[in-house]
C-alpha cells in the first residue's frame, strides 16, 4: 500500500477545508482486503462509507474484507446483497449495514426498505450511493476503487471525505503514511495508558512480534498573545510540537543515553514511531527499586557533568532551542496552587497580603536556582518515564520516553523530580542515600562540586515541584476529569515538608503554616 495523493488538515487538528483527498495504490487484491481490514479497524458505528469505481476493481472484494473485519470474523459469510438490496450485520462493535443500490431506481423507495433504521447507530457501506441521492449525508467517506491501465490486478483506491469526515481522514492518512514508510503498515495498533498531558499513545505489533510505539502529539494550536496575557503553556515553556522531542531525543542518544530509537515521524501531523521499549519499569508494587533509582541517579550525575548545547538539530536545516526554566515560567508553576488547590481544598481564605507574601517569598528563592549552573532538565525525570532495560549496560539501562519539554535548568530539578516521585513513596532514607551517591558521582568528575550549594537547590526545587503538583493535580481532577492523580496529594505533601525543613525555606514554611497549616505539619 503507497501513498500516491494528497490531503488537507493534519493529525489531532481541523482539516482547513470540508474535503480531503488522498490516492492509495493497492498492489492486488490482497493489497485491498488488507486495506479494507486497516479501515475497519478505524470505524465506528455513524460511519458512512460509499463504495464507487470501475467494474471489477473489488468493490464487493472491500466490502467484504471490511465486513469480516469489523466483525473479528474471518470465516464470516458475507454475500453480496445484490438482491437483498442490505444486509444487516450484528457484531460486538456494533452493527454493519452492507447495502448495494444498483436495484433502486427511486431513492423513495429506500423508505420501503426501512432504511433509516437499519443504519441508526451502524456503520454504513453503500454500493452505487448515486441512487439514494439525499438519502445519504453529507459527512462521509468515499472509496473509490480503480483499475491501473496496463497493470493485470492493480488498482487505486481514491478515498474523498466530505464534512466532518476530511479532518479524520487527513489524520487517518498522516498515520497510515507514517507506518508504512517505516515498513510498520502490517502492524496492528492497541490503545495504551497515556498520561497527564493530550497526548496518545499506541502500540503496534508486527505479525512477528516485534512492537514499536505510535505517539499523537498534535502541534498546539497557535493562540494570539497581543493585548492578552500569554497562555499558560507559553510561560511554562511547555513544547509547541514533537520537533522538540525529536530535537532532544537526538541529543540524548548522541550522549549514549538510552532514548528511543524514531523509526518514522510526520512533524508537521505530530505523529512519532519511536522504539517501544517494554514496560518493565524502576518501581515495582513494593515502590522504588534501589539498585534502579541509583543507576538513574548516575545517569543524572553524568549528564549533569557532562557539556550541552541549548540548541539541538530536529531535522537538516531545522534547529530546537531548548528554553530556559526561567523566573516567568517557575513561578506561573507554583502559583497554581492560588488559582487551583486553594479554592477546592483550602481550610481558610488566603487574603491579598498573603498572596502578595507568597510570590514575594518564591521570587526570591527562585531567583536564587536561576542564577546557579544550567544543564538539560527533561523535566518528568520520574517512575512513570523511565523503562528499565535490563539486557543493556550501566546507565544505559534506563530508557528515557518522556522529555519534551526538557528545559536549560538548575541540576537539581530532575534530582527532586526523581527522589521525591509523586506516583511512588521514596522514604527519607533511601533519599538521603541517593542523595549522597549523587554528590559522590559528581565530585568523582568534579573534585570542586559544591554539594551544599547542591542540596540547598534541591530542597528549594523540590518545594517548587510540590507546590505545583498540588495545583496540577486538583486541575487535572476538576478541569481534566482526571480524579486519579488526587490520590497522590498526601505524598506529595509528605516531600513538601521535607522541603520545608532546610533553613534556606524557613519563610515559605512559616507561610505554609499560617495559610495551609495542613500541609507544613505531619497529619
């Protein structure tokens, strides 16, 4: 199957008119029920799909393959309704209508068949859809099958999408072009758990076994900043669209760090076929597994020691400028605690002086980690995002899948990241052991490493880090219909008072304890 057409929209975003088009050259009719079973795996019921093109070029053939698929039926008995005018399927994904109008001579008498409620809430296939005239809506799919002149079996499918059908189908095609240019398009796709972001994921088998991971990450749409305040993701340096991903991801694997290999991207749809890398984690039920966390400990001290640029290459000709983690975007971070957690989980009114207090307090204290050294921060540098590959070597056993939004940071950002992980419990004293592995790894590359200069970052960061979170997470619940990540507060709460107990802290803990008493003290 070859991409031979074009199409309008992009993966994740309106296509920018009410057609799309695109061209796909089958190579036989295994090409086609192949192509068909690959469509059926994308349909739903409300799904119109008209069946047009030259005799012979396997219109019955699709419809077929289609049916059978759908179904998860590959013995199903699909005749042709020629003369039943539709046939009606009933599958675990709901019904099919398989319809041929070549009989019809009055779209009127579809009302005789009972049309309408024979496609009510099914997926429609429609021979000869020139004779139900407005019978059939205006959002649809039209595959129209063709013979190649000169070439004995091969045809072209010509697939038109109209309505709201042209923004799947311009997804749909960046997908399959993505997959098949990488030699990935007999792969079937599962959905897989996502995270906290939009982003999708899936992954695709080969009829071998062998597995890669299909990442939706849709450029952010571009939203006017004049004579308003910037959008949330802009001052947090969140990634506009996987060109940062590719970008870091380049840099990671150039410095011998265990990122995914990418196998095929589309950057303009935002779609990734990047190496799946299993799913044996550095956590387990029991929480973190020591010998894991301190491998990713000294994966942090050598990245740390070692020199990065703030600019990586994506593709030729196409540079990423990794941004800072600058005051602007460490701040916007900590104040959605006011603007989220105060509102639903405070036990008292915070009046405008203690407002005032708290950005006074974070400004200095902030102001203090972006004046200090600077290094790639990947920013979700926890259990989540770190895969553990045990047939590698040192460091290079912890695969790295999330950094996107990596940032030119204070070293101690992804310590406290990691360390003080809020999906698991990291106790005081495993934290202070790694802690002290991570001084021992980097004054053993730099005798002149300052780890007091160190841990008071730490400390300052990973209060930063868990003020966030409780904001983060009470939006993801009340904004995002995400309630699971609430679970996690009281931990999170247990690292902020950690934090709190250094000295360098002693004003925010004062006001943590005048306006949210309940999180500065011990439950």
């Amino acid at each position: 199957m070859t991409d031979n057409g074009t199409s309008t929209g992009a993966a994740g975003t309106p296509a920018t008119s009410s057609m799309t088009t695109w061209a796909v050259r089958l190579g036989d009719e295994a090409a086609t029920e192949h192509f068909a079973r690959v469509l059926a795996d994308e349909s739903q019921p409300g799904d119109l799909i008209t069946l047009s093109g030259d005799l012979g070029a396997g219109k019955t053939t699709f419809a077929r393959a289609f049916v059978r698929a759908f179904a998860g039926d590959p013995g199903l008995e699909v005749p042709s309704p020629t003369f039943t005018l539709m046939q009606l399927y009933e599958t675990a994904r709901g019904n099919v209508v398989h319809a041929d109008l070549y009989r019809i001579s009055d779209p009127l008498e579809l009302d005789n068949l009972g049309w309408d409620e024979a496609i009510e809430d099914a997926v429609v296939l429609v021979e000869w859809p020139d004779r139900a005239g407005e019978y059939l809506t205006a959002d649809r799919l039209d595959v129209n099958l063709r013979l190649v002149p000169g070439l004995e079996g091969e045809r072209v499918a010509v697939l038109t999408a109209t309505g709201s059908r042209a923004a799947w189908l311009a997804d749909f095609k960046a997908v399959r072009t993505v997959l098949d240019r990488a030699g990935w398009g007999l792969g079937e796709r599962k959905p897989i758990y996502g995270d906290a972001s939009s982003r999708r994921y899936e992954r695709v088998t080969k009829p071998g076994g062998e597995t890669a991971i299909l990442m939706f990450s849709p450029p952010r749409p571009k939203v006017p900043t004049l004579g308003r305040e910037k959008p949330y993701h802009v001052v947090a340096r969140l990634s506009e669209s996987v060109h940062a991903f590719v970008a870091v991801d380049r840099g990671l694997r150039a410095l011998g760090f265990s990122a995914p290999v990418i196998y095929g991207q589309d950057l303009d749809a935002g779609l990734l076929l990047v190496e799946d890398f299993g799913g044996e984690g550095v956590a387990d039920a029991a929480g973190p597994i020591p010998e894991r966390y301190a491998e990713a400990v000294r994966l942090l001290a050598r990245l740390h020691a070692s020199p990065v640029p703030d600019v990586l290459p994506v593709v030729e000709g196409v540079d990423h400028a990794i941004p800072p983690y600058d005051l602007d975007a460490l701040t916007i971070e900590v104040r959605l605690l006011l603007e989220w957690y105060l509102p639903y989980r405070a036990e008292r009114f915070v009046p405008n002086a203690g407002r005032e207090a708290f950005g006074r307090i974070w400004t200095g204290l902030l102001n203090e980690v972006t004046a200090g050294p600077h290094t790639w921060a990947l920013r979700d540098f926890h259990s989540p995002n770190l895969i553990w590959l045990k047939s590698r070597q040192g460091v290079a056993r912890v695969g790295l899948i999330d950094f996107q939004d990596a940032v030119m940071s204070h070293p101690a950002y992804d310590l406290a990241s990691l360390l003080q992980d809020a999906r698991v419990t990291v106790s005081p004293e495993l934290e202070l052991r790694l802690l002290a592995l991570y001084a021992r790894e980097r004054r053993a590359r730099d005798p002149a490493f300052d780890a007091e200069a160190l841990t008071r970052a730490y400390a300052i960061l990973g209060a930063q880090r868990a003020t966030k979170l409780f904001g983060l997470f009470v939006r993801l619940d009340r904004r995002d219909g995400k309630p699971a990540y609430l679970a996690h507060l009281p931990r999170i709460g247990e690292y902020l008072r950690r934090n709190l107990s250094h000295p360098a802290l002693h004003e925010l803990r004062d006001w943590f304890a005048t306006h949210l008493p309940q999180l500065a003290t011990e439950a």
